[in-house]
C-alpha cells in the first residue's frame, strides 16, 4: 500500500481539442459557431476543403461551394474575407484563397 508520499498525483490537465467534423451531421455545418476560436477553426477548415490555392473564384462559385455545407453561405463568405482566408479586390470581381 502507497504511503502518503507515494500516491500518484492526478493526471495533468490537457487542453480539450473538439474536432471539426464535430459541427457537422451528415455532411452539413450544424450551426456557424459563436466563439471566435471554434469559428476560427470552422473557416480554416473550409478553406482547405472548398477552396485550392492559386485559384480564382467568382462570387456565384464561392457560394456554390459554401452551399454545398450550409444555407447561409454569405455569412460564411464574410467570414472567411474578414478572417483573411479569401481575399477578393475592391471590385468583388473575384476571390482567392488568402492566408
């Protein structure tokens, strides 16, 4: 039997990772997360899902692609142009993927 001295200290806390896939049911996006960081998250995964790099994009195609996840595919727009993840010139002609 473990004297005092010898009992095992509780396990380490580890930060709790969720994964992606998590937001989504059947290969639709359950809801646009609220927290910045899981929303984050979210956006860089679509990025690197939907979108290829050095490849341009017209809105009608961007949309296309976000439909294919969820309906509210402006606000996800929006979000991946504010994240930096596409980036498009001050005429909107086009999109492409940013960082």
């Amino acid at each position: 039997m473990p004297t005092e001295q010898q009992t095992l200290a509780p396990p380490a806390r580890t930060p709790r990772t969720h994964p992606v896939e998590a937001l989504f049911s059947y290969g639709r996006l359950v809801a646009i997360p609220r927290k910045e960081a899981r929303r984050e998250q979210l956006l860089v995964h679509l990025a690197d899902t939907l979108f290829e790099r050095e490849r341009s994009y017209t809105e009608r195609e961007v949309n296309e692609a976000l439909l294919t996840v969820h309906e509210d595919c402006s606000a996800l727009r929006r979000y991946l142009v504010v994240a930096g993840l596409l980036v498009r010139p001050r005429d909107g002609s086009s999109y492409r993927r940013g960082r």
